[in-house]
C-alpha cells in the first residue's frame, strides 16, 4: 500500500466529512453518501446501548433520524487527525440549530469518525457523536398545551390523554423504589394521528399504548413488577390524570408493525424488526387525579 501525503489525507477527510454535513443540511439524497462508508461499518446509538451494522444500515438509520429535522445552522470547528497507518481517527467540534416538531434546538459537541484506508479512498468504519450543552427554547406561549375541561370528567380525561406529547411513567425498581421517566404519549393526536384509531372501539376506554427500548432500566423494572402509574399533567391549568395498573410487554409482531413511527430508528437503529424496539400497553384498573381544584376517581370495570 503506497504511502500517501498527509496533506492529502486531511483534504480526503475533511472532504468526506463536508458531504455528509452538507447532506445533512439539505436532508435529501442520502443515499449519494454510500461510497463514503466501509461496507462493515458502525454507527453507535448515544447510550451505546446498541449498535446499527453495515453501510446500507447506517444510511437508513441516519437518513431516518435526519429527516425529521430541520437545519437552521450548522459550523463546525477545531478539526483533529490522527493516522495510524491505514486507519486515521477524525474529530471537530459542532454547533448547531434545528427545529423539530416546532420546537428549536441549540445543540453543540463534538463528532468523531474512524476512517479505514480502501486503495486509495479512506472510508467511515466508525462514528459516534459526544454532546455538549443542549437548550430547548420555549414553545410560543399560543402553542403551549391544553385541555378542553368541559364536560364530564372522564371526557375531560380523554382530552388530556389526547393532547398531551409526553406522560410519566412510573415503575418500582429492584430495591422497592419508585423510578419516573418521561415518555412520548403515543395517545397524543397532534403527535401520532396515525395511531387514533388504535383507541377506538376499546373495552377500556383509557387504554394507553407506550415505546422504549427492551434494554431500558424501566423495562427491567417491569418485568420484575409490571405494576405501574402513568400521570398525565397540564400544569398551567391544574389538571392531572394518574392511570395505575399492570402494564403488558407487546410480542404481536403485526401490532408492533402498526405502531412504529417514522423516524424512530434515532431510538431503535434496527427497526421495527430490531430486538431492542419494544411495546407497552396498559389498560387501567385505577383512574384519579386532579381537576379545578378538586380531587377525582374515575370506576373503572
């Protein structure tokens, strides 16, 4: 294998990395970034709780997670190489803004890319990303959420389940202690319309179907003790819901199928096929919360 100058191999590099970033800023036409990964290459998720293999993998992941933002901006910075005979390590430094469902992000960190030399191409083996700082700006006070609080109160509940991006669950952990995270309500119409009609025509008018990953900390949880709580909250209007039951682990492929989501490979690089997407569904036996001031508890059969 020929020696090759290093002023070359940084002009290759950083030529690579100007693509990809530029693909990225357009996000369309993924597919042209091909010739830039090593057939075997692999892509890390944040957590590194799993990984996505392979060119055409990769691709799809990152065409899949792209295209649901929008770039406003993006500069990189305080570019890094290092070459150990055919294989070079290259890192800089970004910053950058987009927009995703409304919302606007500032985001900053650092990228790192493990190049492999192929004849006299180098291409990406390996990539992960180290983030800095993130800040999500406020949502213009017109869009904050609400709920329609006339009606019956398992009415006004329903429109709360409706309208609300994100819910809480609770499972209880190994030691007997409570464990909150946030999650995103796949119940939520401006969200998920796709998925309305799963709710219709249910014997449990409350029913609430969830994702996350089969590897999580909460998914041990509940497979240790499926007992959970879901709370759902309009803070601004002192509202809130709390659904307590036994949560179910999804196996049904085709309904696992139905739900996935456009984009979701950002969570679950292997797709709805993946071993770590996972399904939850509760159907409530308790139901009480909060509304104008008052306490209330809906009977569920």
């Amino acid at each position: 294998m020929s020696e090759s100058n290093p002023a070359d191999i940084k002009t290759q590099l950083l030529g690579v990395v100007r693509a990809i970033n530029d693909t990225f800023m357009r996000g369309n036409e993924f597919d042209k970034l091909a010739s830039f990964f090593h057939d075997a290459a692999v892509i890390p998720t944040r957590d590194f709780a799993s990984h996505v293999r392979g060119r055409d993998t990769c691709l799809k992941y990152y065409a899949d997670a792209c295209s649901q933002m929008k770039v406003r901006a993006l500069t990189t910075s305080g570019e890094q190489i290092d070459r150990f005979g055919p294989t070079a390590v290259l890192s800089y430094k970004y910053d950058c803004v987009w927009e995703y469902k409304g919302k606007t992000f500032t985001d900053d960190g650092r990228e790192i890319l493990v190049f492999v030399q192929d004849g006299e191409n180098w291409k990406i083996a390996w990539r992960t990303m180290i983030p800095g700082s993130r800040r999500m700006e406020s949502i213009p006070k017109e869009q904050e959420p609400s709920c329609n609080v006339e009606g019956s109160v398992k009415e006004i509940c329903l429109d709360l389940m409706a309208s609300s991006a994100v819910c809480e669950l609770t499972t209880i952990d190994a030691d007997g202690f409570p464990h909150t995270t946030a999650m995103n309500n796949l119940r939520c119409a401006s969200e998920y319309p796709s998925l309305r009609e799963l709710y219709e025509d249910q014997d449990n008018e409350l029913l609430l179907y969830l994702s996350t990953s089969m590897y999580s900390d909460k998914m041990a949880c509940i497979q240790a003790n499926p007992k959970v709580s879901v709370y759902f909250c309009i803070p601004n209007q002192f509202t809130g819901l709390m659904l307590g039951g036994r949560i179910e682990v999804i196996t049904d492929r085709t309904l696992k199928n139905r739900i996935w989501q456009q984009g979701w490979t950002i969570y679950y690089p292997n797709g709805p096929e993946g071993p770590e997407y996972g399904v939850l569904r509760l159907a409530p036996t308790m139901a009480r919360g909060w509304l104008q001031g008052r306490p209330f508890e809906l009977k569920l059969s």
